[in-house]
C-alpha cells in the first residue's frame, strides 16, 4: 500500500492516530499543481516506490468512499492484473477508483477536468477502454456523509456522523 498525501501531518487532526496508521504503509510526497497532475504522478512515484510490485499495475482509490469492500478492492486488482483498466465511478459523475495495468497510462489525468459530473466519462474517453466497476457515492458534502454513514451502520464514519448529529452539528 502506499499513500500519495499533502501536508503537513503535525497540524492534522489526530496526528498521532495517523502516523501510528501510515507508518505501515508506503508515503509518497503528493506532487502536481492541478488534481490530474496529483493523481498522475501519485500513480507513477505509487509504481516506483512498490518497486517489483508495481509490474502488475496501480490501483489508485479515493480518501472519500468508505463504504468501499475487499470485494470492490480484489475486483479491480482482478482487472488490472489481468491487463485491462478498471474504472470506478461515482453518482456524482467523477470517479472513486482508477487502476492502470500500466501507472504511466496516468498521464492522461493531466487532461482530464476533475470535480465535474462527466469526470469519470471524459476520463474513460481520455484512457481509451476501461471496464467499469459498480457505482458508488463519494463523500463531497454533509448530506452525503449521512447517507454513506446510514448505509454502514458500525463503521467509525457513522459513527462520528452520529455524535455530530447528537452534538447538533449542521455544517
């Protein structure tokens, strides 16, 4: 696993809880200005620092669809393995999953308008064939943490939506 990641992570909210979490994982210094350039480099420095790894593909997934499986994971990892792209896209038009037989094949993002509802259709347009994985929605707004948190009840996200509510939260 490697994470692409920003910032500094002494100033993030649980700090402490988060370096305990990535210090089992690979973290590369996010780089790019624009979204697709992020996300294009993420998938190359992502191959570079799996090493061996990486020679099956990159399978690139969004901080925001915590109500993704291992299902939704060994799937994509399926597809990519197998040579194809895997695209999976989001209700709002964008897209929560991007796994690339080849990482360099990313290059393609730094064309692609991010954070619009044909995001995930001009990526498919821009990258050729993709097999499309199921859809599902990400997390953009307040409303759509309360529906993603009653669709996993038990999780830490309904969890903290529940508290949040109970607080009077409302952003």
């Amino acid at each position: 696993v490697v994470v692409a990641m920003t910032g500094d992570l002494s100033e993030a909210a649980r700090s402490t809880e988060i370096a305990d979490v990535l210090s089992t994982v690979i973290v590369v210094p996010q780089r790019g200005d624009g979204l697709g350039e992020r996300l294009a480099a993420a998938h190359v420095d992502a191959a570079a620092a799996a090493g061996p790894a990486a020679a099956r593909g990159v399978v690139q997934v969004g901080m925001d669809t915590p109500q993704l499986t291992s299902d939704d994971y060994e799937t994509a990892g399926e597809v990519v393995q197998g040579g194809e792209r895997a695209l999976g896209p989001a209700g709002d038009g964008g897209w929560w999953l991007l796994g690339l037989p080849d990482p360099g094949d990313a290059a393609a993002l730094t064309q692609v308008p991010m954070s619009t509802d044909r995001t995930a259709d001009l990526t498919q347009r821009a990258l050729g064939n993709v097999r499309w994985l199921r859809t599902v929605q990400d997390m953009d707004s307040w409303e759509d943490a309360q529906q993603i948190a009653a669709a996993i009840p038990g999780s830490r996200l309904a969890v903290v939506v529940d508290e949040a509510l109970s607080a009077g939260v409302s952003p």
